[in-house]
C-alpha cells in the first residue's frame, strides 16, 4: 500500500505543477514573442531601425509630378503599350488619371507619417533623463524632418500651389499627428500644412546635428536646404534666402564637372560632395532610362562647352537619354544639393534687387559646370535680367530632379516665366496651361471612398 | 512468378490425394455471420493437416483431418479471420460466427488522439484507414496511402505546394483565407512537429480521420483543417514473440518530357528568329551593357550579316540544328528510371506485465532524375510495463535519419533579362557524350572573349555541373514518448504523457570551385586594371549552408473516467490539460574562397563595397551576403473535456469543449482563449424494439455540431516591427512596420453541423455511411480596406466568412461470395466552398490572371469559390488579322487595353472551382483462393483549369514555345478552324497577349477518371507476395487537348511504377 500511496502523491505533485503552470504563470509564459525578428518599438535602436528602411524614407519619393513635366518624353508604342493607367493619364494630364490603380506616391509620404507617428509618440513615453541624450534628439529631430518632408511632397502634389490671399481656404492635405490609423482627418487648409511643415522643420532643424553617419539620415543641414525649397515653394523669398544663406554655411561645396568621367555609364558617385540629402524618385516605368527620352529644346540648350551636355545625356538626335543622377544609377535623385541652394540664394537676391551678388552665385556654380577656361561670367543689367538668366540656368541645373513641377506652379503665376506644356502622342496634341487646375492631381479614389475627404476639382 | 505456380502444382494434388485417404474422422459444420446469415466463400485451412475447404451458399463445409491437435483458419474476405483449436475432443457440426471487418462500420475503435472510442458509440464522422488497406498501396510517406481511399480527404495534384512535392490536403474542403490550410497531423498521442516523411510506413497499424466537429474539436484552434491520427504498432501482453519482414522494390517508367506543350520545334522556333532578325529585334541586344544571352541561331545569322560566315555555310549551320530536339538529350542525360527499395522489420513480444515492439526500416529511393536521390534509416521501439495492477508505463524511442541528395534540378535554362528558357536545338553532349556548353546569361560571343583569358572560363555546361554538384541535406529526428497511467478503480484513471522531439537537417550546397555559379559570381565582380585582375571573391569553391532544427516538448495530463451501470447506462468522460512548446531555429551562411579538402575558407569578404560589375560597369552590386537567422516559438496552454453517455446501447450523447491559450502577440489575454466546443447525439435506431427491417439489420442517425479553430500567427496586437531587411543604402539593420497592433485579434473558428447514417444490409451484402455536413469559416483572418491617409491600405483582422457543404459517401458491397470474392467500395465526397464576407475587392485582373490560386494565395471574392476561375469573355478570332476579340461595353472588340481596363468584376468570364467539387474512388476486389486482385479508379470532377497556349512575347523574349504555335491563324478562314490567335510581330501588343492567356478560350473542365492502381498478391503460409502498379494514367478526360488537368502548370505526368514486394510473419 504504501508504494501505491507515493505514487499517488507522485499524481498529485504533478497535478499540481500542471495546475500551477496553467495559472500563475501562465501570462507570463504565454508572453514568449513567437518570432524572434518581431520588435515592439520601444526603444532608440527600434527607432533608429525604423527609420534605417531606407526603401521607404529614401527610396521612393513621390514623383507624379516629374512625371507630368517636360522633362522628357515618350514615345506612343511606349505610352500605349508599356504604362499604366496611372502613368498614361498623369502624362497627357487628364481629368481622372489613377482608374482605381492604388498610389504610391500618395500612400508612400502617409506611410512615413505612421512611422514618424510611432517614433513621436514612442520618444514622448520616455522617461525624461532619457530625452537629454544626443540620440532622443537626433530621432526626434528625424522624426519631424520626414514627417515635414512627406507632407510638403504631399502638398506641393495633391494641393493647390500656395497662394497667401487664399491659402486660408484652399485645401491642403489631412495632417495625421498621431499614429492611430483610425483617427482620421479631413483636409487642413493650406495655410495651415504649410505652418505645420515650416514649425516642424524648424524643431528639426535645432534638434538636427550638423554631422550624420550617412546621407540618407537628415543632418542640420538638410533641414535648411529643405527649408529653402518649402519657402522658394510658397514664394517666401526672404525666408528661403536665409534657410540657402545658413545651409550653405554648412556645406557649400560644388563638384568640378571637369574631374569626372563623362564616358561612365553614370558619371556621377552615390553620395556625392554636393548631396545635402539622399532621396530618390519612385522608379516609374514611363520615365525609366530606357523609355524617356530627354526633351530635344531642352537638351540643345546646353552648350558645346557645357560639360552637362555630356555628363548628363547620352545618345543622339530625339532619343537623348538622362545618365546624370547623382544616384550614380538608373534611377533619379531628389534631395535637396549644394548647387539647388546656390541657385535658389540667387533667384532671391534678383528678386530683392541684389543682381551682383545673384550673378555672383551664378557664376560661382557655372564656372563649375563648363569646360576649364571656357566660361565666360554671366552678366545682367537689371535684376530682372538676372531673374530670367538665373531661372533659365535652374531649369538646366536641376533637370530630372523632380523640383520642375514645384517651380512650374510658382512660376507660372509670373506672366513673364508662365509656360504652356504639350505632348504629341500619335499625332494628338495634348496642352497643359498654366495656373490650370490640373496642376492639382487628385486624391486617390480609395482615399475618398474610405475617408470622405473633399476631391481636388479638376 | 515461376515458384507461385510450382506452389500451385504442389498444393492441388495434395488435396485429391487426401481425399482418398482419410484417417481421421472428418470435421464439417457452418460458418455464419454475426447476424446468423450463412456465409458462402468463407476459407478454410488446417494447418498442420494442410487441408483446404471453402463454403457454399449455405455456408456449410466439411474437410478431412490428418493430425491432432490442429489449427484451423478461417478468412473471408469481408470478414474477420479467426483462429480455432481443434483438437481430438472438437464435436461435430462446428459452428463458426464471423464478425465483419472494420471498414464496414461495426465495433471499430477509432483513435482521436486523447482517446479510443468504439465507433459504434461515436457521435462524429470518422473515417478509419486499416492496416490493410493502408498496405495495399506502396510508398515511403505514410500519408500518400490515404489517397484514393479516404472519402472526404482532397490530394490536390494541381497546386503550387504540391508541384514542389509537399503534401497539400484538404479534408471537406477550404475553411481559411491566409492562415494555415493543411489538416493537423497527429501520431498517437501528440501532433507531430516535424517532417512527416519520417514516418515509416510499416509502423503504422492504423490512420483515423476526425472529419466534423465531434470528432475533431478535442483538437481545439488546431482542429479547422481537420485532423488525421496516426495510430502505430504496438505489441500486446502475453503475445508471443511475433517477427514480421517486409521488402519491395519499385521501378519507375522515365518520366515523359514530350507530355508538355510547352515546347516548339527546333525548325519553327528557328524559322521564329530568322524573322525576328530580319526585322532588328536583336539590334538592341547585340550593342546592350548588360549583354545579354543571343541563341546560337541568332549568332550565326550575325556572323552571316558581317561577313564572317557565307550564306551558304551560316545556312547549312542552321539547318543542322532544326532537326534536334533538346529534349531528347534532357531525357537521356538529366533522367532514368526510379528504383525505391524499401525494408521493414519488427519484432512484437510481450509477457504477462510488459510488451516490446521495435523496428527497423531502410528505404532508398534513386529518383526519377539523376543524381538525385534519398536515404532513410529508421528506429522505432515501445516498452509498456505493468508495474501493478493499478500503474502501467510506457516508453518510446523513434529515430529517423535521412539523407537528400539534389544535385539535379531536372530543367536547365539560360539566362539572362526575363529568365530566357532553353532553345530547343541546345545540345547537351556531343557524339561521345562529352558535355557541351550552352549558352548562359551572357551572349556567346561575349564569354568567348571576356577577360582576354584573365578571367575563368565563363562558358556554361550542363553536363558538367550536374557532375560537380554537390547538395546535400542530411536530416535526424528523435521522438522519446512517456506515459504513466495510474488506475484508482477500474472506473478511474489518471494519466501523464510526455512527448520530447528533435529534429534538426543540415543542407550543405557545394559549389565546386569549377562550378559555373561560382566562375560566374568570381568573374562579375573581378575587375582587370593594367593587366592585373582584381577579385573581391577569393578563389575557391563556394558553399552554402543552411540549417534547421526543431525541439518540441508537450505535457498532458488527463483524468479518464468509464463507467457502466444497471446494464443500460454507460457513461465515458475524460478532462486534461496540455501544454507544449515547438521552437524553431533556422539559419543560413555562405562561406566564399572555400576549400573542401581541407574545409577552409576565406574569411576576408568585403560585403559593403558596391562593386562594378564586370560585364556591365555601369551597374553595382554588393557580393552577395545569404546569411540569415530567425527563431519562431509557439506556445500553448490547453484545457479540454469531452464527456458521451449510451443509453441502452440506443442512444449515445457527447460532449466536447477546450480551451486554447497561446503566445498571439500583444493580444488581450482574455482573448487569447477561445473556448472551442462541440455536441453529438447518435441513435442505432435498429436496436430499437419497434425496429423490425429484417433486411436493414443495422441503421444508425448521427448528428454534430460545434467549433474548431484556426490560427494566424502573423497578425499582432501590438504595432510591430519586423526587423526584416536591411538599409537600402547603409545596409543597416532596418524594420518594417507589419501591422498596426490589433488588441482585438480572435482565433479563426469553423462552425460544422454533421448529419450522417450508417447502415447494413442482411448479410453484408451493402454496407456504408453517408455524411452531410454544412461549415463556416467564422472570424477569419482577412483584410479590410483602410483610407491609405493611415499609412496602410489595408488591415488584417477577423473580418472574413466562408461557407461550405459537402458530402460523403461510402458504400462496400459484397458483389460475390463463393470460390470467387468479389467486393467493392465506392466513395463519392462533395465539397464546395465559397467566400461570403470580405471586404476588399481587388482589380478584376488580379482575380482573372491568380484567383485559381495558381500563385498559392487566396483572393477572396464574395459569393465565389475560394480558388475560382475567371475570364475575359472570349468572342472568337478576327477574321482579316487572327486577332483575338473579346467584349467591350457588349459589343465585340479588339481594344485591348480598354477590354483589360473596363472589364468588371460583375461581368468578367467565371467557370466554377479551380478545386475537384466533386471526387472520390471505385475499389474492386478479388479473391480467390490464396490470390488477391484489387483495383482503384479515382475520379476529380466538377473544376476547371487553365490551359496554356502560346504567346509573342514570350516566345521571342523568354524562347518559352508552345505547340499551340503551330495551330495558330495564318490565313483568312483559320479562324474557322482555330482559336489560336496569329503570331504578332514587334512591337508586341502585351495587353493583347495578356488577354489572350487570360482569355475563356483557354480554359479547360477539370472532369477526368484515372485508373489508378492495380495490386495483386498470393498469400503462402506466413508469406504474402504482391505486385502493384501505381498512376497507370487516365482512362476519360472531359478536354479535348489532351491535358492531364490533376498537374501544376509546368509538371509531367507521374510516371507508372511497378512494385513486388513480400511481406513475411512468422
């Protein structure tokens, strides 16, 4: 009997810890992440790792925009056959252009505000001796940066250009300032997303730190070059003036074009001098190297001793293709570099009369572009002569950048620089007129179903 | 075969020749079935006496007798065999009872796992596979035996899964979207964690499906796909010492590389880029960075157009290759005939307090392709001990080891943009059979020159690197089982089982430093300056590593409680609780500059420097970096129940609940548990008083209901990130956002209401069950559609449905009784699915071109079959052009882009299920005498399939032929004849070629009738002899094309094999 009655409680002590697993422990237990890879985000290198998801942040900037200027062009078999909906439309700027195809360059920017959202609010829950370190600042001021960066591709491509007598009632974009993907928000004005990008910017800008590990990851002086391009954007000259003035302060080198190798492939090295800030264009089919051919006016503007014409072009006759990216690649870089802002620092001081120190910058950049000893100074008589040589120059300088759509919609309120685009598919002319309302492109169709926000007219 | 008949010889005059001598008085009486009917053909044998007798019609026999004691065997082919001593004492006439067999639904014990349960008490749909019927069937993974005879189990043939040689099952069909799909494996106690394949077959007693809720829902969130119990051998107390040996040996045809379409003859191909080259298409290629591979038609006509050849000569080139056929070479170099070996033994014992089984099997099977092969040790042993009356132990070891060779992957292709298929004039060997290079991912003329012989050779030959391939997973698995069961009373008990298992494989793929793919990487990374070549992959092999390993731990611990009382109440219960835990590592590495003599290798890799590719400088690339690691846990804590209470042996209720909890990240932990529970009621309405169908003896109602579950580990409550990729650009280590956190995640749960019978004719004559059963696939896992303005477009959380019904049909009849036995069973299940809440709706095309699940994924679409098929409507071929038309707005058209942009979800082509709605199998079989003879036709019906046809761009981008090419529109009036549209020129139309492939054209009924198989076998004394022969092919296909539609896209047909085989007891 007795050996019967140890292996009873022999039972019952396993009946036991059974019943133990199964209730104190049995939270913590069944707490065990099933896969190891997956992250809570929490604390600073989850945040950083975040925003290390370079394809996202840095890889696919919206580019809708390039795609509807003059940049290039296509040829009807490649426009028939090889596009998509999306691509077809947004090039002969049609009234509907998406046919229900989802939007990248829409959901792209909003993905970024989730995870800039996250990071935000993540740093907020920390505890305060942790917000004095250089990293809480540096995260924080990243956060704001990308987050700033995607409303303001955002606005300049899904709301009306800025104008100050209306910009109080025009419609901006749905500002998402916290990461619950059900709270959503109807569209601020667009005062009010050009006041949210410009504040956030300037946090970013004093949290920044004037030296990054690499050039995907914003610096202080990426905030103010994208600063300079936010203000030049809604027409703030003196603004832009000073962000182009104390970013080049930072950085203001210019790359000699006569050191490189114009019979590379791509002449231009990742990363390069110049490069402020490293994006890079959404890879749409259309205007991929092989398809887009450069625009032949365009093209012919470059002179013989301008060494753009061969580092930035190869092929003859119409089918001149583009190979200038600072990318080094197939594909197009977007970021803000040096020379933008020696350009942009000129356009404002012609606009405020100061046509020398405009001419100055100019040519500081030009003697950089053309064969040694070949460039002779650009000279202007008036500022107004030293507007339209300086915004000539911009339109060569920044070709394939994505930055022609901005200066488009500001320009083209300028009767003087106003333009009209065309295309011709297959004998068919197609127009786009200034100021027109298709400058504005329409918020994706299942934006509207889902959140009910207002359309853009079009 | 020649033994058998000198057997028979042997064994026929020995019969007549007893007849004349009798010396002891001869044994005669009757032998009857449990239902007191008399059983014709029932056989009789003495066995030291070696007498043999069968009975007539009225069951009656009668045999002479030469020696005492004796034993006397008697076997139907229905029924059980019984063993009967007789002995000097044995008194005429001798009445024998014989009980059917199992499969005809009487006192069958089927297996759920937790526990035995007499079928005749069961409340659920269950289907039992014996040990008999599972040796019919020859294979080395045990599940393939259930094919063809399991009613309501789907093999699917025609999924991606199953064309990479996984076993993909359905049992009743689909009841999830995104989680996992495939029924829970359970052998014995516990599921089983790692590859079933590590099963010998020969262990195996029995197979139990658990098909409803009642059956299945002791299972929990495991249950939802269905469950399948694996029963193994064990040995009996008091057995005596039992040996049993089993070898076959199986030849495979060589598979049939002409069954595929997918091929065009060398002379039209050619004639195809004669024309292609005349027009410039390869203009862009000849001057292309990235040089791209030219076929050798295409270099000849070059060197023709230079100069280099003459006319005459660059013709009399090409006209020596329109003759050949790669596939001819792909047949006699890269295929053979399979041979598989198999080789069991087992040894049962017991005696009065314990029983031992071991085992041991080997299998080798040389595959169908060369130099693939694999290998299979196994050890299996089981110990019980009766320590008391009261405490009984169980110990059991499993061991599997294995060994995977794939050096040969069975399809060579060339390279380069699109993947380019192999032209179909490659030549593989020359006349000696010496290896010849083909070309590759870089034009001929490029590799030719490359380098000015700094470089490796960059030429690419088949032959050679089928020869120097080197791919090896080595696999072991250990399984250790205890169990513990303590009686208190005979009534109540109470018992712990642990399972431990570890399972780890080792896949090391040697790149011989003479490997194409290692002078490929080292040759587009080497740069030459000054002469001086510089390689950023040192020299040497490469090798690849990838490992696996698996550690599962599982403890139950469970009350069982079975009482009887006053005669007319009996009532069975059990209750427990598990918990187990599975991790799996996994990890992958690379080693480059490696030196297998002695296993070193270079560790001074640079993986950060975009490096300039050799054959193109204007593009870079980081060395590639394979290395990788992950662990995965799973955890559960489980409560279960399940209660039946008989009354009067009439009518049985049961009862089933459990509870899961597991590690669902983030998730609420009240939600985390979902109780899962089921109800069953029977009634054997033919033991009831005022039941009186004398022809009907047997007659039983059953109906189920209730909740198993179904789990999606992908979906977390919290926001998380996987750190899952790198920087584009740094490289860093970088995280995706998965999911925004979902706190209100829920199990997936299958809702099924079960209603069957089970009857009986007088005698056995027909027997069978038939099922019907309605499911819902409740709070699946799916996606909703979210304003993208979120940062998502879309979000996973419980918010799909899907329902179902279906049938199963079983009846055995007993065709003839007599000298001959004839049998048959005959099993019909229906089982279809469809969506009816989701809450995305794609763009048509993506349900047009993947929504037959081609791609492995589910694309819901409410009110349609999970994996339906759909088309652009098809409206012939254009007369003047062979354009093919489809419809725009109604009317007909040749718009493409606008047909593929304006067709609808509401009016695009739907056909029906890409799955078989409707299958299930006919099973003869024959016995007559010592012979058996048996036969399988299965039948898939009711589906559709897609059959492919040729394409422009195809053919000239990716050299993917077809021989629809050939039966193509040429003229006016083909379009009469022929649905195949005419060839386009450059520039293709893609949206023309797309609607086409994705035309109602080309879609096919799935309908067809295949024999399966064929087993015949002569049982001697403790030996039984078979042969069988497995995929004879198809006896009746509903298309015309001569397509086999049980095939993935791309698969050849299974070839047949031929199997002998013995089985020896003694």
């Amino acid at each position: 009997m007795k050996s019967i009655f140890s292996i009873r409680s022999l039972f019952t002590f396993i009946v036991f810890c059974i019943c133990l697993a199964s209730c104190k422990k049995e939270e913590d237990w069944l707490a065990k992440k099933p896969n190891k890879a997956l992250v809570v985000p929490v604390n600073f290198t989850d945040f950083q790792s975040l925003l290390n998801n370079e394809d996202l942040f840095n890889g696919n900037d919206v580019s809708l925009g390039f795609m509807a200027v003059e940049d290039y062009y296509v040829t009807y078999p490649v426009w028939q056959a090889r596009a998509t909906a999306t691509e077809r439309n947004s090039y002969t700027w049609e009234q509907n252009i998406y046919e229900g195809e989802s939007v990248i360059d829409w959901n792209n920017p909003y993905q970024q505000t989730y995870y800039c959202n996250t990071i935000l609010e993540g740093l907020d829950k920390m505890p305060v001796e942790s917000k004095a370190a250089p990293d809480w600042k540096q995260l924080q001021g990243s956060a704001l940066f990308f987050r700033a960066y995607a409303f303001f591709k955002l606005a300049f491509t899904f709301a009306a250009p800025y104008d100050k007598n209306t910009a109080a009632t025009d419609a901006g974009i749905p500002l998402r300032l916290d990461a619950d993907p059900n709270n959503l928000q109807s569209r601020a004005s667009v005062q009010q997303t050009y006041d949210r990008i410009i504040a956030d910017l300037k946090l970013a800008e004093e949290l920044l730190p004037v030296t990054v590990s690499i050039k995907t990851k914003p610096s202080k002086a990426a905030a103010r070059a994208l600063l300079a391009r936010v203000y030049l954007s809604i027409e703030d000259y003196d603004n832009a003036l000073l962000y182009a003035e104390s970013s080049l302060l930072l950085n203001n080198t210019l790359l000699d074009y006569n050191s490189l190798n114009a019979a590379a492939p791509f002449p231009f090295g990742l990363f390069n001098a110049e490069d402020i800030f490293h994006t890079r264009q959404v890879a749409y089919g259309i205007f991929n190297i092989t398809r887009a051919f450069v625009d032949t006016t365009l093209y012919r503007s470059y002179q013989t001793n301008d060494l753009r014409r061969i580092l930035y072009f190869s092929g003859s006759g119409s089918t001149i293709a583009f190979k200038g990216s600072y990318e080094g690649s197939a594909t197009y870089y977007s970021g803000p570099a040096t020379a933008e802002l020696y350009l942009t620092r000129a356009e404002c001081n012609a606009r405020k009369g100061n046509t020398i120190t405009a001419m100055n910058d100019l040519n500081v950049l030009l003697q950089k572009r053309w064969k040694t000893g070949s460039f002779v100074s650009f000279t202007a008589a008036t500022p107004a002569d030293a507007l339209a040589i300086i915004l000539t120059e911009r339109r060569k300088e920044l070709v394939f950048r994505g930055t022609r759509w901005l200066d488009l919609r500001r320009l083209n309120k300028d009767t003087r620089f106003a333009v009209s685009l065309t295309r011709i598919l297959n004998g068919k002319t197609y127009t786009l007129p200034p100021n027109s309302q298709l400058y504005v492109l329409p918020i994706p169709d299942n934006e509207i179903r889902l959140s009910g926000i207002q359309q853009n007219p079009r | 075969m020649n033994r058998i008949f000198c057997l028979l010889a042997l064994l026929c005059p020995l019969v007549s020749i007893s007849q004349i001598t009798p010396s002891i008085s001869p044994l005669y009486g009757k032998v009857v079935s449990t239902d007191n009917s008399p059983l014709a053909g029932a056989n009789l044998a003495l066995l030291k006496s070696k007498r043999r007798a069968t009975t007539g019609f009225d069951g009656n026999f009668s045999m002479e007798i030469t020696s005492l004691p004796d034993t006397l065997v008697i076997s139907h082919i229905s029924f059980t065999t019984i063993r009967i001593p007789v002995t000097a004492t044995t008194g005429n006439p001798l009445m024998i009872v014989l009980e059917l067999k199992n499969t005809s639904l009487q006192d069958v014990v089927v297996s759920t796992g937790y526990q035995d349960l007499s079928k005749e008490r069961a409340t659920g749909s269950f289907v039992k596979i014996d040990h008999e019927l599972l040796n019919r069937r020859v294979s080395t993974n045990i599940l393939d035996r259930l094919e063809g005879v399991t009613p309501g189990l789907l093999f699917n043939r025609n999924t991606i899964a199953s064309s990479k040689n996984l076993l993909d099952l359905n049992i009743r069909g689909h009841s999830t979207l995104f989680a996992n799909d495939q029924p829970l494996v359970v052998v014995d106690n516990f599921p089983y964690d790692g590859d079933i394949s590590n099963i010998n077959p020969n262990d195996v007693e029995s197979i139990t499906l658990l098909k409803d809720a009642a059956a299945a829902s002791i299972w929990g969130v495991k249950a939802g796909n269905g469950v399948i119990v694996i029963t193994t051998k064990k040995a009996k107390p008091n057995q005596k010492l039992a040996v049993a040996f089993a070898a076959n040996t199986t030849i495979g045809e060589k598979p049939d590389l002409f069954y595929s379409r997918s091929f065009l003859n060398a002379s039209d191909f050619i004639d195809v880029e004669d024309s292609l080259f005349r027009r410039g298409f390869y203009t862009n290629d000849f001057s292309s960075v990235n040089r791209p591979p030219l076929s050798p038609v295409v270099d000849i006509l070059r060197k023709k157009q230079s100069g280099i050849l003459s006319a005459a000569e660059a013709d009399a080139q090409i006209n020596a290759l329109r003759g050949l056929d790669v596939r001819n070479d792909l047949s006699k170099y890269l295929y053979r005939s399979s041979l598989n070996q198999q080789y069991a033994v087992s040894i049962r014992t017991g005696n009065t307090n314990s029983s031992y089984y071991f085992s041991a099997g080997f299998d080798k099977n040389l595959s169908g392709l060369q130099g693939n092969e694999n290998t299979r040790a196994s050890l299996s042993s089981l110990y019980q001990l009766s320590v008391s009356k009261k405490l009984n132990l169980s110990l059991g070891i499993n061991y599997t080891q294995s060994s995977i060779q794939s050096n040969n992957p069975g399809t060579i292709t060339t390279g380069g943009p699109g993947s380019r298929n192999l032209y179909p004039y490659a030549q593989l060997a020359d006349a000696d059979g010496n290896a010849l290079a083909i070309v590759k991912d870089y034009s001929s003329l490029y590799t030719d020159t490359a380098g000015a012989g700094k470089l490796l050779n960059w030429k690419y030959r088949p032959l050679d690197e089928l020869r120097l391939a080197d791919n090896t997973t080595r696999s072991s698995d250990v399984r250790i089982n205890f169990g513990l069961t303590y009686s208190f009373t005979p009534a109540f008990s109470a018992e712990v089982k642990y399972q431990y298992e570890k399972a780890a494989s080792i896949n090391r793929n040697l790149f011989n430093e003479q490997s194409y793919f290692t002078r490929n990487l080292e040759n587009m990374y080497s740069s030459i300056t000054g002469g001086v070549v510089t390689r950023p992959i040192p020299l040497g092999g490469i090798v690849d590593f990838a490992n696996t390993a698996l550690q599962s731990g599982r403890v139950r611990g469970q009350l069982n409680y079975a009482t009887k009382w006053k005669t007319v109440h009996q009532f069975s219960a059990i209750a427990g609780t598990e918990i187990s835990e599975v991790i799996n590592d996994r990890n992958t590495n690379r080693m480059y500059g490696y030196n297998d003599e002695i296993a070193s290798n270079n560790t001074l890799i640079d993986y950060a420097t975009n490096y300039r590719l050799y054959y193109n400088p204007g593009s870079t690339a980081r060395i590639p970096n394979p290395q990788g690691i992950s662990e995965t846990t799973d955890r559960y804590i489980s409560y279960y129940a399940n209660a039946a209470y008989t009354l009067r042996a009439l009518y049985t209720f049961s009862a089933s609940g459990r509870i899961d909890k597991s590690n669902l990240f983030g998730v609420n932990t009240n939600q985390k548990a979902v109780p899962l529970y089921s109800a069953g009621f029977a009634y054997e309405i033919s033991k009831a008083s005022f039941y009186h169908l004398s022809w009907l003896p047997y007659l039983k109602l059953r109906a189920s209901y209730g909740y198993s579950g179904n789990v999606d580990k992908t979906v977390t409550g919290y926001t998380t990130a996987l750190a899952n990729t790198l920087g584009f650009y740094s490289g860093l280590p970088a995280s995706t956002i998965i999911n925004p956190g979902n706190p209100e995640l829920r199990w997936e749960r299958v809702r099924m209401l079960n209603t069957g019978i089970d009857f009986s004719l007088k005698g056995g004559w027909l027997s069978g069950s038939i099922d019907y059963y309605t499911k819902k696939g409740i709070d699946l896992i799916g996606s909703s559609p979210i304003a993208p303005s979120s940062g998502f477009s879309s979000f996973r959380g419980n918010t799909a449905n899907t329902a179902g019904h279906g049938l199963d049909i079983v009846l055995n009849s007993v065709n003839l009784r007599g000298r001959l036995n004839w049998t048959t069973q005959f099993i019909l299940s229906q089982a279809s699915d469809k969506v009816t809440a989701y809450a995305v709706t794609s763009a048509p095309v993506t349900y047009i071109q993947q929504g037959y699940g081609n791609g492995g994924t589910i694309f819901p679409l409410v009110g349609k079959p999970l994996f339906g098929i759909y088309a652009y409507n098809w409206a012939g071929l254009d007369a003047a052009t062979g354009n093919p038309l489809g419809y725009l707005d109604g009317t007909i058209s040749s718009d493409y882009t606008n047909i593929l942009a304006k067709t609808t979800v509401d009016n695009m082509g739907f056909f029906g299920s890409s799955r078989p709605t409707v299958f299930g199998s006919v099973r003869n079989s024959f016995g007559y005498k010592a012979f058996s003879f048996s036969f399988t036709v299965v039948y898939k019906l009711d589906y559709y399939f897609r059959a492919g046809s040729y394409s422009s761009a195809s053919l000239f981008n990716n050299w993917l032929g077809h021989a629809d090419y050939t039966l193509r529109w040429q003229k006016p009036g083909d379009e009469l004849l022929t649905t195949i549209p005419s060839l386009q020129f450059p520039p293709v139309n893609s949206n023309r070629e797309q609607f086409y492939g994705s035309s109602a054209v080309l879609v096919e009924k799935g309908d067809h009738i295949r024999l399966q198989d064929i087993q015949f076998g002569y049982t001697h004394g403790h030996a039984k002899f078979f042969g069988y022969l497995n995929n004879l092919g198809l006896l009746w296909r509903a298309n015309k094309k001569g397509l086999d539609p049980d095939l993935f896209t791309g698969n050849l047909p299974l070839p047949i094999t031929f199997t002998i085989g013995c089985n020896l007891t003694f």
